[in-house]
C-alpha cells in the first residue's frame, strides 16, 4: 500500500521531517520565506490526504472543493482564523493547531514587546548605533516604568494567564477582559475581571491577546483607544485585524495614547512605508510571537503529530471544532 501523501507549504528542518518519512510521502513547498503558490497549492491538495499550513494561507472553499482525499489540515499555529472551518467540516476535514507548547514563548514574546516598548529599547539601540551618544544626560531615552503598573490583558486564554504570570514578577495589577469570567486566574495570579471600557481607562498597558473572530474584529479603533490614558502602551500579539490602524496611528501620533508594541498586522508583511512604523513610538516585528527555535520545531512536530493519528483513524491531538 502507498503511503500517505502530506504537503506542506514551507519548507520544514530535514531534522523533524525525517522522523515521519517512513510513513508518509511528504513534500514541501521549496521556500522558507516566500509562501507557497496559489495554484500550486491547489493541484497539490487534490493528492494530498493531508496538509500542514501556515497562518499566511488562506484554507478556504476553493481549496476544500478541490481535495478528494484530504482528512485533514494541520495548522501550525493556535490561531486559525485563516482557515474556514465551516468548509472543512463540510468536506469532512479534521483541522488541527499547536496550542499549549507555543504559550509560553508567545507570553515572552508579549512581555518584551511590552519593556521595549515602555522602555524605548529599539529607539536606544539606533542611538547608539547611529552614533548620536554623545553625553550622558538625565532624562537621556527616558521611558516609563512597567514595574506596580497596571496591565490589562484583552483575551485571557492560555497566553493571556501566561503573561499574567510573567506580570506578577514585575508587582503589577493585573486586569483582564475575556468573553468568560476566569476564575482560577483570579484566585491563582490575583488577575481581576473587568469590563472592557474600565479596563481601557484603567490600564497602564493595554495587551491585546484576543483571538480574530467576527466579534473581536477592529474592536481596538478610535473610541478605544481615546478611552486610554494618555501615557498608555498599546501590545498587540493577537492578530492585527483586531486594530483599526489608522485609527492608532492617529491615536499615537496626537499623543492621545503613548506607544505600541506591535507583532502583528493587518496586511502581513506590512509595507516598510506603512505611517504606523515611521512613529519613533512603535515598536515593531514580524509576527515572531512563537518563533523560538524549540518551540518551532515542537510545533511541526505536533502537526505531524496530528496528522498520524488522524490517517491512523484516531482522535486528534489538538482538534479545533467549527
Ligand atoms: C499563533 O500561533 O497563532 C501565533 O500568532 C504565533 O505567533
């Protein structure tokens, strides 16, 4: 009997591939960097029994109308708002994500956004680099404290805790807005429930970790971001559509908020020209929230993970539901 045919849309590390090659036919999309061709994709998953996809693609009808045989896509990511799980499951389509072993390099990631940016740590090192140091001064790249401030975390699943946590060491009040009451965060980390208009006014740092849904869609425009403080930090490691970024800019420029601390964006890649990062104030990179090295390669791992046990005709590791 053949074995399995899995495609991949970038090229994955020999070093966790190999692991799988006995038992399935892989192939991959050859570039790290540049995202697979539409079309390509779209004669591949007419073979394939399953897929692994990145967040950049779009795992839509056109690509469930076209599979014969796909049982199932495996996302490496914990978000899949890219993916239409209502397609998926009428073709019959088992879809997966890695949450769980990305949480806390995501919280990290969140948590130095946060002191770079409340601490102009990039602006300082093109200072130094731009060789502009010339003398000590007293309020020399002075930023704002993040330590007995107050943070207030939009979305407390996995990774909001997580941040929570980390927010602890450095004596902060934690707030929080999520869809549900957390309990246990609140008895565990001291986090406090409140709604999301006080925890605008409230916040020192807003952190936006909210997944992309219908409801969360631009839910951070004008009207939030003048309910903020004026000397207000805005992170945001969720997706960037849940920001209306005019309206930030706006904010940031005006001095109606102070800064942001940004991983993500509307249009991935933003453009190098985008107003948003000509603001000395905005601290910005490339969607990097998971991307350690371990954390990496245990998230393919878990994809191919999944994807066994789904051709093997037992439950996935990590099933999303539509
Ligand atoms: C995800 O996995 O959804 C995150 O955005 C990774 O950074």
């Amino acid at each position: 009997m053949s074995k399995p045919f899995v495609y991949i849309t970038r090229k994955l590390p020999e070093s966790v591939i190999e692991a799988f090659e006995s038992v399935f036919k892989i192939e991959m999309w050859p570039e790290e960097e540049v995202p697979v061709e539409r079309g390509v994709l779209l004669e591949k998953v007419q073979h394939a029994d399953a897929l692994i996809t990145m967040l950049s693609d779009q795992v839509n009808h056109e690509i469930f109308e076209k599979q014969t045989n796909l049982k199932v896509v495996a996302n490496l990511a914990v978000g899949y708002d890219n993916i239409d799980l209502n397609a998926a499951k009428e073709a019959g389509v088992v879809v997966t994500n890695t949450p769980d072993v990305l949480t806390d390099t995501t919280a990290d990631l969140t948590f130095g956004l946060l002191l770079a940016t409340a601490r102009r740590l990039m602006e300082a090192e093109r200072y130094v680099k731009n060789n502009s140091w010339e003398n000590w001064a007293p309020l020399l790249m002075a930023g704002q404290d993040v330590h007995h401030k107050t943070i207030g975390i939009v979305g407390m699943g996995r990774i909001g805790e997580t941040v929570a946590k980390r927010a602890t060491g450095f004596e902060m009040e934690i707030l929080y807005h999520n869809r549900s009451r957390k309990r246990e965060a609140e008895e565990k980390i001291g986090a406090t429930y409140v709604g999301f208009e006080e925890l605008l006014k409230r916040s020192d740092f807003v952190v936006c970790l909210a997944p992309l849904t219908e409801e969360t869609k631009g839910m951070f425009n004008k009207e939030a971001f003048e309910r903020m403080k004026s000397r207000a930090i805005f992170i945001n490691a969720s997706r960037g559509a849940l920001v209306d970024e005019e309206a930030l800019y706006d904010a940031i420029h005006q001095n109606v908020i102070a800064g942001a601390g940004l991983d993500v964006f509307k249009n991935e890649p933003i453009s190098a020209d985008h107003p948003l990062l000509t603001l000395e104030q905005v601290v910005a990179t490339p969607h990097i929230g998971s991307a350690s090295e371990e954390t990496r390669k245990t998230m393919m791992t878990l994809c191919l993970d999944n994807i066994q046990h789904v051709l093997n005709g037992k439950e996935a590791k990590t099933p999303v539901g539509a």
